[in-house]
C-alpha cells in the first residue's frame, strides 16, 4: 500500500511538472504581467520614512516630599517608573489630547491630503494617524513611539513632539489636582492665620491690663498680700487686692488665650509645610520620562520594500495562475467524459 501511495505521489509530481511545461507560455506570459504590474503597482505607493522615540516613565511620586524630605532612601525623583508607570503613559499617548494637538500643530488635514468637506473626514484623518503612528510598551518597559511620514523630517519632528507631550499632559493633569489641594490648604492656613491674629490682639488688650504671666503674677500677688495683711499695711492691701481681682476677672481669658494660641502656632507650622508642599506640587514641571533615543531625520525609506512586493505577488500570479489552469484543465476533462 505504502508503494502504491509513493507510486501515485511520484505520478503526480511528473503530471504537474508536463502539465506546466505544456502551459509553461501561458504562464510565463500571466506570471510576467503580473511581475510588471507588481513593479508598477510597488513605484506608485509613496514611500514612507521611519523615526522613533524611546523613553522610559519617571517614577510616580510626590516631588514635595522627595525635595522636602529628610529621608534619604524614599527619593524616588530620579528612578525609572515600574511596568504601571509604563502603562500609564501609553494611556496618556493614546490619549485625544495628544492626538488633537498634533493634528493641529503639524495640520495633518492638509498633510494626508484629507479633504475636510468629504464625508467622515475626521474618521478618515484619525485611521491615518492610526496607521502611521503607533505606541508600544517594550520588554524593558520603556515605551517606543513609532512615525511613519513621506516626509522623513516630519516623521522625526512628530516623534519628538509626541514625547515632549506626554510631559505637557501629565502636568496638566496633575496640577488640576494639585491646584485643589492647594486651594484646600491655603484656604486653611489663612483662616488660622486671621483666627491667631485676632487672638494675638485680644491677648495684647489683656497685657494691657497687667497682665502677663498669670500663674506667676498670682503666686506673687497672694504672698504680697498675705505679707501685708500680716503688716498691716492697709494701702498696700488695698493695691494688691485691686491687681488680685483684674487678675481674678481676666486670668481665664488669659490663660485660655494663651494655651489656645500656643496650639495655633503649632499646628499653623504644620500647615505652613503643608501649604508648601502643595504649591511646590502646583508648580513644579519636572518631567515625566527619562529619553533614551531621540527620533531623527531617517536617511532611508522603510516602506515600501518593493523587491519584497514584486516577489510575492510575482509568486502568488504564478501559482494562482497554475491552480485556476489545473481547475479549468480538470472540468474541461470531466465534461468531455460526459459528453
């Protein structure tokens, strides 16, 4: 059985060869027209030139608390961001905002030749920003933004204005937030402030009074009064027993004052720093990527590769040509049996 099944293959393999040498002028004559119209076909597509930007994400964390810290081991401004940083920044490359400003400022409209009064021509223009520009995550976890352009000085200055972005949108983003926090605590440490200030000048009216230590002044007064009343002092009675009642009717203010405005201060310190770690946070605009590679002008064109293009289509035409011949050979035979 096994000889009969080689016997059949071999007899095959000699028929297809007969077969193609007695159609060998047709399908020379098919297989170079479709070389030739391949090679027409390949000269007409534009050719497009590659640039690529690569960058690794800055670490998430607060630059507040890396500049203001004393720990030494929780500065994380200069590390590379994790496989969730990565992530993130592809979102924000992916994002409409990105896509919006480079369309704008590069007019890619008129750069596609889309014309804008067809229908649905923003679809049109997003599927060719879609097909020449393309984001990855790498397996280092750096991020590779990819252009493809006619234009190979185009192509590099849309792939570094991609990267320059990714910085722009995140600061946006975060100094939403941090403008917030910001608000938050600064509505807060000057309502402290004016709150200490009024207490700061109704301490001063009671100093103003005489007194100025209460526990003190109290020990004092007591131990005079008790001296001159052992004396007999009567005008020095009197006196010390005037201080004693001032002292008696704004003591509590006074020391309530006081403990209160001592606390105040303390936590408006607290709050200071907070103030100032959130403005640092509004106002800082360090970036969020670390360049590996900048995209430059490319020297050689990267699509089309037109020998590859000649040659597959040169050898799809042939063997499409040599099927659709063996189809038509085998029916032309099974209806001269028939008939």
């Amino acid at each position: 059985m096994p000889e009969n099944s080689e016997v059949n293959f071999n007899f095959s393999s000699v028929e297809l060869f007969n077969f193609i040498l007695k159609k060998f002028k047709l399908l020379a004559i098919i297989t170079i027209a479709g070389a030739v119209i391949s090679i027409i076909v390949s000269f007409s597509i534009t050719p497009r030139f590659k640039s690529k930007v690569i960058m690794f994400p800055a670490s998430s964390s607060s630059v507040s608390n890396d500049l203001l810290t004393n720990n030494l081991g929780s500065k994380n401004i200069l590390k590379f961001g994790s496989e969730e940083e990565s992530e993130q920044m592809l979102q924000v490359l992916y994002s409409d905002e990105v896509r919006s400003r480079i369309i704008k400022k590069f007019h890619l409209m008129q750069h596609y030749d889309i014309d804008s009064t067809s229908q649905f021509p923003l679809t049109k223009l997003y599927e060719e920003y879609k097909s020449n520009i393309s984001f990855r995550r790498t397996e280092y976890l750096s991020v590779e933004v990819e252009v493809l352009d006619p234009n190979p000085q185009m192509a590099a200055d849309i792939a570094n204005e991609i990267a320059a972005l990714t910085d722009t949108v995140m600061n946006r983003m975060q100094k939403e937030r941090a403008g917030l926090a910001l608000k938050l605590v600064g509505g807060e440490y000057t309502s402290l402030s004016r709150q200490i200030t009024a207490m700061e000048d109704s301490l001063g009216q009671i100093r103003k009074k005489g007194i100025n230590n209460y526990e003190t002044q109290a020990q004092v007064y007591n131990s005079a009064l008790a001296e001159a009343i052992t004396k007999g002092n009567n005008a020095a009675v009197k006196a010390l027993q005037q201080k004693i009642d001032t002292l008696s009717k704004y003591g509590g203010a006074y020391v309530s004052l006081r403990d209160r405005l001592i606390y105040e201060t303390e936590r408006i310190s607290h709050l200071k720093a907070k103030y100032l770690e959130a403005k640092i946070d509004y106002e800082q605009k360090l970036p969020h990527k670390f360049i590996v590679d900048r995209a430059v002008r490319a020297e050689k064109k990267s699509k089309p590769v037109r020998w590859l293009i000649v040659s597959l289509s040169t050898l799809a035409t042939f063997v499409f040509s040599l099927i659709v011949l063996i189809v038509l050979d085998a029916l032309k035979n099974k209806f001269r049996l028939f008939s």
